[in-house]
C-alpha cells in the first residue's frame, strides 16, 4: 500500500505519496492534475523493486504555493525535485514526467546528469529551445488566443477555472488535449472551457470517484499556482539560454498517445520526428496507438510495462 507524507525540501512544504522499496524513482505530474495522477504507476513500480515517491508538484494539491509569480520558473521546479532526492537520503535517481512535469524531468537530466540517472518522458517531447521567446514566436505569427496567451493575466482563468471545480475538471480531463487542435484556441468571450456542459460523459479510465478526488484537491488549492507555471514560459526560455541545443545523454525514455494534439500538431510531431537529436540515448519511443493526453491514467497497462522495462534495464 502506498502511504503519504509531507517533506520539507527547497524552502517548501511538500505532499508527496510513496510506496516501495530499492532505487528511487520519482514522478512528476502535469496540470492540472496532482499525484493521484500516479495512482496506477506507483504500486506497479513498486512491486517491481524501487522506492517510487510522486509529490504533489509546486503549487499544487498539498504542497506550498508561493504567491509570487516568479517562484515557478523551470530552475524552481527542477531544484525541487533534486532537493527532493537529497531530502529522501538518495544522491540518483531515475525521473518521470508527464504534461507539465515532462520538461522538469527533462530540464532535470539536462541541469543535474550527478543526479538524475535516467529519464522518461510522457506527451511532451524533449527541450528544443526555440530562436525567440514562445509567447512573441506566437504574437509575431498573429496568433493571439492560444490558450497559454489566455493563461497570463493573473486572475482571469483563476476566475473561469474556479467558478465550478467539478465541471472545470470533467472538461479538461475528459476533452484533455486530444481534440482537434482548435480547441486549444480560445474561441471570443468563451474562455478556455467554450460553452462547456456538466452532462459530459467521463472517458472510461476515469470515475466519479476519481473525478471527486481531483476536485477535493483543486477546491482547497485553487488553480492560480499551476497557471503560474504558464506565467514563467517566456522567463524559462530566457533562463535555459546556456543550455541552446544541449543534448540529455542519459537513458531516456519517451511515450505519448497517438491522439494527444501535444504531438500531432506540426511542432509536436516534428519534435517526436527528432527526438534522437536531443536524446542520443533514447531507448524507446513507444507512440500508444488511439490513446489521449492523460496517458499513464487511461493506458495504465502499457504506460507501466514500458516504464518498468525501461527502469530494470537502467537500474539507478
């Protein structure tokens, strides 16, 4: 059975699940999610011999959320993580991310190689580091309703997001990323939900419970400290300046669905296309035909064979 507790790590309070014993692997969730996302993965991994430890990432669920924005650049996240595995007792270990927490795992190889032995990615490709900041890139190629645009102004989608927790996540988690890519463009007046129902049937990896568990956790931490991360995506692009084209050389791992837009669309499938450019070590690129964004809850069997293979073989 896995257990939970609180560590301090990085000058924060962290709520963390764990379960197992042996090498450490640690997981990091996207958003808007929070460790429970692991739920499938942490006894499996555990049965299969490692200490597996999922935190509830800065800002979310029961970890601390620091009211400045700029406390959640990738340097913040990433010293986390490796706070983390000093507050644990280890010096290695393997990372995983999914979403959002697959440029920490990844950020996390590139910064820090002492002590991140392995690492595996889940939806979002490797860092390529762009010519110009992300949010100019779109604004000089006349887009102005991507949805990360949408995300900037403080208090805007705290304010649509938080209006009704529970239909706010049985939108996103059912709909995910996997829609036609418009729907990731925020349509006039009708905010990052669009004319969203409550009566929207949950996809079949996900139930009520689960859903009320999600809920329970947005509903006492609110939205605003996973946006942040949106808020840093220009600064984190200033900030990974010294690491322009720099590869990951450890063991790496990727795995996405072949219906989740974060791959499909012209970037994402390039990047997918070139993953060996920034991952001269990648042993797999496992690509789960007709699943979604949210991979590791809705393919669990698969997502857990080949991350298990992937860590017996690379055994921190």
């Amino acid at each position: 059975m896995s257990s939970s507790r609180t560590i301090s790590a990085n000058g924060i309070e962290f709520f963390v699940r764990e379960q197992g014993e042996g090498p450490l692997v640690v997981l990091c969730h996207g958003w808007p999610e929070f460790s429970y996302s692991w739920r499938h993965q942490i006894p499996a991994i555990a049965a299969a011999g490692f200490h597996v430890v999922a935190p509830d990432m800065r800002g979310f669920g029961g970890t601390t959320a620091p009211a400045d924005i700029g406390a959640y650049s990738i340097f913040d996240n990433v010293g986390d993580m490796v706070a983390l595995v000093a507050a644990l007792g280890e010096k290695r270990a393997a990372i995983v991310g999914h979403d959002w927490g697959g440029p920490v795992a990844w950020h996390a190889a590139l910064f820090r190689p002492d002590v991140f032995s392995a690492v595996a990615g889940l939806s979002v490709p490797p860092p390529f580091r762009g010519r110009g900041r992300p949010l100019d890139t779109l604004r000089d190629n006349g887009i102005t309703n991507f949805y990360w645009q949408y995300f900037q102004k403080p208090g805007v989608a705290e304010t649509e997001l938080e209006r009704d927790v529970d239909l706010t996540l049985r939108v996103v988690l059912e709909r995910g990323f996997s829609e036609p890519a418009a729907a990731l463009f925020i349509q006039s007046g009708k905010g990052f939900l669009g004319d969203a129902k409550g009566d929207r049937p949950l996809p079949h990896w996900l139930s009520e419970a689960d859903l009320a568990c999600f809920s329970e956790a947005y509903k006492k931490s609110g939205f605003r400290g996973g946006l942040n991360w949106y808020r840093n995506i220009d600064r984190n692009w200033e900030l990974t300046a010294p690491w322009q084209g720099a590869q990951i050389h450890q063991p790496s791992l990727f795995i996405a669905g072949s219906k989740d837009a974060v791959i499909t669309g012209l970037i994402g499938a390039k990047r997918v296309n070139e993953l060996e450019r920034v991952l001269p070590c990648l042993k797999q690129k496992l690509i789960i035909e007709g699943a979604g964004h949210w991979i590791q809850q809705e393919r669990p069997a698969e997502v857990n064979a080949a991350l298990i293979a992937f860590l017996k073989e690379v055994a921190v």
